[in-house]
C-alpha cells in the first residue's frame, strides 16, 4: 500500500478550486503520515481517527518545480518527479 498525493493545477482546476499552498500540503502528508502510524491526528483543528491500517506507508509526492521538490525532501516523501526540460528542474530532481 502507498499513498500518492500530488499539488498539481490539472484535477483542481476542473472544479473551480485554486491548487493548494505548499503549506497546506506539507500539512496533509504529516496528517496522512500521523493517520497511518498513530490512527489518530488532528486536521484543520477536528481530531480525525483511522480505526484500519496503523503501519507506516510510503508516501509519494508528484512533484515538478524546484519548491514542490524540496517540500518532498524535508516531508521525508518519495518523489515522483515529473521532470521538464528545463534544466534547473532537472538539477533539483537530481538532488532529492
């Protein structure tokens, strides 16, 4: 089991929604990491329970420009880095 989260305009967009700050995302991979290995957390100041699966899960983050990519190494996620051409990007995928 994995868990695949990404911040990308694409699916949002579609619903009138605005993609998510990198702190707000920072935010849900601790919560969904808290989920997984504790069953329970808070979110947005509600307390949320997990009542299956307490065991770590790989986390993987879609991610593309250079602070997306670094959000993936501090969070401690695996990246799934959709890499462009530019070769800045390619640079950050490298180092993460």
């Amino acid at each position: 089991m994995f868990f695949g989260i990404g911040s990308s305009d694409s699916a949002i967009v579609n619903l009138a929604e605005r993609p998510s700050r990198l702190a707000d995302l920072r935010a849900y991979i601790e919560t969904i990491r808290a989920l997984h290995t504790k069953g329970e957390t808070t979110w947005r100041g509600r307390m949320v329970r997990l009542t299956w699966a307490k065991r770590a899960i790989p986390i993987y983050l879609s991610a593309e420009g250079p602070r997306t990519l670094e959000l993936a190494g501090e969070a401690y996620a695996s990246v799934r880095a959709r890499a462009s051409t530019h070769d800045t990007l390619l640079h950050c995928a490298s180092d993460v």
